[in-house]
C-alpha cells in the first residue's frame, strides 16, 4: 500500500532543475532556428518606433 506521502510527492530539486534545463534548451534551439526571422522583425520593429518619433 502506498502513504498518502508517496502520493502527493512533488518534484525534487534535481527534476527542477532537469525541466528548467530542458525549457533553456529549446528556446536556444527556436532562437537559433528563428534568428534571421527575428532580427528582421526587430529592424521593422526600430525603424516603426523611430518614424512615429520624428
């Protein structure tokens, strides 16, 4: 039979820390998949910002 500890248990700090891991790694793998889409994005997006500040 199980206690009720065993089943409530939550993550340990290893599995954070494996899952915060992870979350880096792919938002690494879409910015660098995306990279050439973003900066051109961030140029549209600059060079709207400074027109309407003229």
């Amino acid at each position: 039979m199980l206690d009720e500890k065993d089943k409530k248990r939550g993550l340990t700090i290893w599995e954070k820390i494996a899952v915060v891991i992870i979350v880096i790694l792919i938002i690494i793998i879409i910015l660098l998949i995306f990279n050439q889409n973003i900066k051109e994005y961030y140029e549209i997006l600059k060079n709207w910002y400074e027109g309407n500040n003229l």
